[in-house]
C-alpha cells in the first residue's frame, strides 16, 4: 500500500512538473499574433494578378498558376494530389499561397529557402508543373500591348523573365492574412479557452507557432502514405522526374515521397515536411 501511495504522489508530481514544464516551454517559442504589415507595389502586384491567371504562361497555355492554386479554396489545390500539367498526373498537393510572402522555406520539403523569385522559376518551369519556357514565356509577354503597357507601368521596362518572377511574388504579398478575430484580438470567449489549451496543455504551439502558426520546420508526424502517387502511372511519371532531377538514390524503386530527405539524403530525414500553417485554414481542403 506504501508503495502504491509513493508510486500515486511521484506519478502525480511528475504530470504536474510536466505541465510547469510545457507551459515554460510555450513561452520559449515565437509568440503567436498578427502578420508584420508588407510593402506592396500596385502596379506590380495588379501585373502579377494578371500573370497568375493567364494560362499562357505554361507551355501549352492549358493551365495557369490559379488552376491549382485555386482562390476560392484559400488559393490551395481541393485534390488530395494535385492536377500536373495535361499529360502528368502530380505527387503532392499544392499547399495554400495565403501568407507565402512571409514564409522563409518554400515546397513541403522545404527545398527553396532563397526567395519567392526562385520558387516562381521552379514552377514556371518544370515540367511536371507548368513546363514552360521562359524565353517563349517573354516572346508571348512582348506581343501582348496590354503586357507591354503593364510591364512598362510597372518600372520593368519590356517584358522580360526576370520581370515575370518579380511581378507574381508581388502579387502573393496581397494575400494576406489581416482581418479574422485572432488577428483583430476579438476571439470569443470559447476561442480563447482554446488558445489556452493550444499554447499549454495540448502542445499544439510546439509546432505551430509565430504569426504564421508554422515553425517552418521538417517533421515525420507519421501520416500513411497516399499510394495513389505510385499507382496512377500519371502521378508516378511525376514523381519520377522529381526525384530523378533531386538526385535521390535508387528513386525508380521509391515507393515513398522522400520530403526533406531529398536536401540532406540523410535516412532520418525521410518523409519529414515542413509544418503547414494553421491560418485560413476552413478555406483550404484537408
């Protein structure tokens, strides 16, 4: 009986150290609040609009940015796999460009850590994505004299590629996060309730922390695999490429997205992707 009540008080003043402990730790991680405003150049950002819609920036004018990225569904894909360019299929899900200018790594496995500019480029180009050529992209930019006037308005210049890459990021600084109740400090009393649980005794902050509620960092939370990738010779093809071009050791026998260990090629690192960011989250599929 001695035994059990010693065992009951050091099981008790464990669980109640390790409350203490989480809630120090909570204050340890970026505080959670509103977005840092950005400075947005409207004759760029009104170009980068139009370019984002207009499908004659991928090789074959079929698909524009916004055909995955799509606006009423938080300029996410609604696809668990998203659409590829028309002849491939795609590996994974095009995650929500709400808030992707304040983001410091880009892709799920956090590939592109540079700038919006460079991960414009990669899905311009690609060419399981928009497969386009970008010197084709300038020529279709140059004889459009609403392009012309647009880019000139704008301080670019003629239409050039690296305008291109320029324009669209400013459009992205326009979807911004700024007008929820979290953001206004006018959450109801249920919503603060759980801000509490969310900081300290769920944990959730340990993760999904700072404005954008994403430490931006690699985890394996352990989610099954979507075999669909590798059963639909579509997305497969797509998934091929990908690897190939990353350099992934023995990727025709892969039987499993390798996320961040195509940067390191480190065996702990496979399957870890960045966290996604908790805002807008009811607009974009699961």
């Amino acid at each position: 009986m001695g035994v059990r009540v010693t065992t009951g008080r050091t099981l008790l003043a464990a669980v109640m150290g390790f409350g203490v402990a989480l809630s120090a730790q909570a204050a340890e991680y970026p505080a959670i609040g509103p977005l840092p405003q950005l400075k947005i150049n409207n004759a760029k950002a009104e170009l980068g609009k139009r370019l984002f819609f207009d499908k004659r920036l991928s090789g074959d004018a079929a698909v524009s940015c916004a055909t995955c990225h799509v606006p009423d569904k938080g300029y996410a894909s609604k696809e668990a796999l998203s659409p590829g360019y028309p002849g491939n299929g795609h590996f994974r899900n095009a995650s929500s460009l709400i808030n992707v200018a304040h983001k410091k790594v880009w892709n799920w496995d956090g590939r592109i850590g540079t700038n919006l500019n460079d991960m414009t480029r990669e899905m311009l180009t690609e060419d399981y994505t928009m497969n386009m050529d970008m010197r084709i992209m300038q020529e279709r930019m140059k004889q459009d004299p609403v392009y012309v006037q647009m880019f000139k308005d704008a301080g670019y210049g003629e239409p050039s590629n690296g305008s291109v890459r320029k324009a669209i990021p400013e459009y992205m600084k326009t979807l911004t996060s700024a007008n929820s109740p979290f953001d206004k400090g006018k959450m109801s009393a249920s919503a603060n309730n759980g801000m509490k649980l969310f900081k300290g005794k769920a944990g959730c902050i340990q993760c999904h922390n700072g404005p954008l509620l994403t430490d931006q960092k690699a985890h394996n939370t352990g989610v099954p695999e979507n075999f669909d990738v590798f059963l639909d010779p579509m997305n497969h093809q797509a998934f091929i490429a990908f690897t190939m071009f990353q350099g992934i050791p023995n990727y025709m026998n892969l039987k499993r997205d390798p996320g961040y260990y195509n940067i390191t090629l480190l065996d702990e690192d496979m399957g870890k992707f960045v966290t996604p960011s908790l805002r807008e989250l009811k607009y974009s599929a699961p």
